[in-house]
C-alpha cells in the first residue's frame, strides 16, 4: 500500500513539473521533421538529423512519422520543416498546408531521396521495393523543391555510392559563404534531375563515367524561394555514413537555418565527429572494484563532454592532469596513493577543477582525512574507526529517491524509482548542501550531496552499483549535470 501512494505520488509530481515545462525552448528555431515513410534507412537518418540540428544549440526538434493528417494550426508553431520522407502523399489538407506553410515566409529543407517524392512515379517502399501504387503528381511539391525525378529518358538516377568533391559555384550565397570552395561526399551522386526554374544551383559535382555517371556537372545544392518562403535541397545524404561527413553536415545544418530565417549564423566548419575546443574535458578513473561495462555509456553520445579513462589512480596521478582536464570522475575503490600522486591529485583539486565522486569512490583514501573530510565530505568506513563502527551495504534494494533542493546538478531529474545498493553508517560532514535523499532504512538517507570544499565543485553521487543504475535516466542525467556543473557550465 505504502509502495502505491508514494508511485501515485510520484506520478502526480511529474505531471505538475510536465505541466510546468514550456512547449518549446525559448529563442531556438523550431524545427519540425517529416519521416516515417522512405526508401532509404529513415530510422537511422531521421534521429541523425535530429541530433545534428539539436546539438548546435540553435534548434529545437520535433518528429512526425505520419504526416498525413498535418493540420495547418500543428506547422504554424513552426519556422522550418525537414523532409526526410519518400512514400505515399499525404491528402489534400496536409498539403495545401504545406504550401501555405512555406508561400507565406517559412522554411522547408528536402533531404536526399524526398526529391523522388510526390512526383508521379511508383511509390518506393523500405528497401527499394516498388508497389503497385502510382499516385498523380503533386505539382506544386516540384515547384516548392525545384527538382524531382524523371523515368522518362534520359532516365534520373545515380552511379555507384563513391566518394566526391561538390563545388560550390555561388560562394556568397549565406550557406556557402566562408566554406572552403569545396568539400568532400562520399554519397550517391544524383544525375538527370529535372530541376525546375524556380531553383538556383549553389552546388554542383562531377559526375564521373568511370562511376557510371554523366561525364558532366550535375546539381548538387541549390535553394528556392517559394512565395515568401526559402527550400533548401540537398541531394546528398543517403545513408548514415553520408551524413556523417562534415560537408553533409555543414550544409545541412547552415541550410536549415538558412530556410528558417534567411540568414547563416552557423560557423563554416562544423564536425560531428572531431572534438570541439568548448567540450568539457573528463578523466574517469576506475580500479579496485569490479563493474558492469554498462558505466562507459554514461560518457557517451555528450556533444559537448570528451573522456578520458584511467584504469587506476596510479595510471591517472602519475603527473600533473590540470592542463588536460576539466573533471575528474572517481569510480575506484583504493587506499593506496604516492606522495607525489597526492600531490597531483591535491593541485588538480585546489586549482578549481571539478570532482564528481561515483558510489563505491567514497570509500577512497581513509587515511587522508584531508580527502574525505574537507574534499569529499564524507567517507564509507572500511572499519571501525575513531569510536564510529564500520559501514555497511547491501545489493539490490528497491529505493524511492526524490530531490530535497533545486540545484543544477538535479535539474530534470524528478522522483526516481530505482533499485541499487545501499550504504549505512557513513560518515557525513554536517556542512554538505544534500540535493537528493532516500527513505529506505538500508540507508543514511542522504545520497546525492555537494560538498562545501570552496576551492573547487566537488558533487558526490551515492547510487551508481551496476547495469540497473547505469541505464536509469535520472541516474544518466545526475551524471551528466554534474560533470558540467562541476565544470563550471
């Protein structure tokens, strides 16, 4: 019973937090993306290409993978619309819509295979497979786009999937401008489309005979101004690999931003895949204590974190770390340390760099008062000590977690129903700023804390024991929160 009111409890706090929550992001383009339906592998590219625009900070995303039935009143709370969607049309409602939506002053960015689309041809289902489908053109759609395809001769297609430069011919046009004259693909290279004389090509490729292509410059970019509205078409981005490259990703996201508003404010150089100058550097230190592999991915898949790891304190103390990091995040379990690991353990702290201390860390250093009383504020006795007896756990208990004070490490994480070790008899600095609590009596209570060291933002995290926790959203948010917040961000 008690178990019932605390999770109707907790689902009544979440929907007053869900209620609370703004429907968009204030200041970030809106962007909504069309998928669902494609000849090409939409799974994977549509939360690709939501990521990519998610992650420069400019937009927020929404999917729709039914597009028909789209009302008018759904796309005017957006600036921009992404097609990454090849399949059947979507009803007159929708589509006049669509039209609408893009003649009077929005955006719309077609992505690769969505050129196909709405054209008069076979509808294309998942891998390639035609129906028996044929739908009448919509001909305003090759308008809005300014190049479909053709199966009347000569034939539109493409070569072999190869690699290629795409050279850019308007390079003052805002998505080019400040990009290198060229860049390399390594995608389909569409040739024969029937582009349409509302589109100006910004982009062209040699389509090489060597590759069963044209032996010409085909059309690679180019945009279209629609009524009041921009489309950005990119032929480019047939599968994840495509997507990847740096110059599918920079067009793409500088092109978005083009069709939203008009302008580029996107850098000319944006890879995914390279780290970034403004990502939060962090040493993770392991040793002494067994774990799931499922810990790695709480430091995976962060845009704007890079990690390092350290299979012992030894490994990651043996010299002087400031220069290379902003973080340090402990998941070992060890008493012994060098005088001189202290040392660089000790100036990496009181240079004001961040420490996040995970579970079992706790346990760290017991004869290093100076560590766990002042750093830390607190410590798992490993025996008894000092009149206080011995601390204690146990495996696999079922915890209500729910936060006592609004911090950054805590943002979005609400009430958590978790199972996860327990400590007992810890002992706990009575100057700790305790963020989150749990009322299991396997526990002290306190389980997410900041301690009140001034020289440098230290968070200790208490749950953490293995694949239960790792994989525990709110567990992957306090983690995350508390990197950067300990970093300064």
């Amino acid at each position: 019973m008690l178990r019932t009111v605390v999770w109707l409890c907790s689902l009544a706090t979440l929907a007053s937090a869900q209620a609370s929550l703004p429907l968009f992001q204030e200041g970030k383009l809106r962007a909504l993306i069309f998928s669902g339906r494609n000849n090409h592998d939409w799974r994977t590219t549509t939360p690709h290409l939501k990521k990519l625009l998610l992650d420069t900070g400019r937009f927020d995303v929404r999917v729709v993978e039914e597009p028909a039935g789209t009302t008018a009143e759904t796309l005017a709370a957006y600036d921009v619309l992404v097609l990454d969607y090849n399949g059947p049309r979507w009803g007159a409602a929708t589509e006049k819509a669509v039209e609408e939506f893009v003649r009077s002053g929005k955006g719309m960015v077609v992505v690769h295979g969505a050129s196909w689309a709405f054209s008069g041809l076979p509808a294309l289902g998942d891998g390639h497979k035609r129906t028996d489908i044929i739908e009448p053109a919509w001909p305003e759609y090759g308008d809005m786009i300014g190049g479909v395809w053709s199966l009347d001769e000569p034939r539109t297609g493409h070569g072999e999937l190869h690699s290629f430069k795409v050279q850019f011919i308007d390079p003052r046009h805002p998505i080019a401008r400040g990009m290198e004259e060229t860049f390399l693909a390594t995608d389909e290279l569409y040739h024969h489309m029937r582009m349409r004389p509302t589109a100006k090509v910004i982009a062209t490729a040699y389509d090489n005979p060597k590759m069963r292509g044209t032996g010409k410059d085909e059309p690679v970019l180019w945009i279209v101004e629609h009524g009041k509205g921009r489309v950005f078409h990119t032929t480019l981005g047939h599968d994840l690999a495509a997507m990847s490259e740096p110059g599918f990703t920079t067009t793409f996201l500088r092109g978005t931003e083009w069709a939203a508003t008009g302008k580029v404010t996107l850098p000319a150089k944006i890879d995914p895949l390279r780290p970034r100058d403004q990502r939060t550097r962090v040493l993770v230190v392991t040793g002494g204590h067994g774990y799931d592999t499922s810990f790695y991915t709480l430091f995976e898949g962060h845009p704007d974190i890079e990690w390092g790891h350290a299979l012992s304190n030894h490994e990651a103390f043996a010299e002087d770390i400031r220069p290379k990091y902003d973080v340090l995040v402990l998941y070992d379990f060890t008493q012994d340390i060098t005088e001189a690991e202290k040392k660089n353990l000790a100036d990496f702290v009181e240079s004001g760099k961040g420490v996040v201390v995970l579970h079992h860390a706790i346990a760290d250093y017991g004869a290093w008062a100076w560590w766990y009383e002042t750093v830390v504020g607190g410590r798992y006795l490993l025996k008894p000590d000092k009149g206080l007896p011995a601390s204690n756990y146990r495996h696999d208990e079922e915890m209500f977690v729910y936060p006592v004070a609004q911090h950054p490490v805590t943002a979005g994480v609400s009430r958590m129903h978790i199972f996860d070790e327990t400590y007992k008899g810890l002992w706990i600095s009575p100057k700790v700023q305790v963020l989150m609590k749990t009322d299991n009596p396997t526990s002290d209570g306190p389980v997410v804390w900041i301690s009140p060291y001034d020289k440098s933002r230290v968070v200790y995290i208490q749950l953490g024991h293995d694949r239960l926790a790792h994989v525990h959203p709110g567990y992957r948010a306090l983690v995350r929160n508390a990197m950067l917040w300990s970093a300064g961000k």
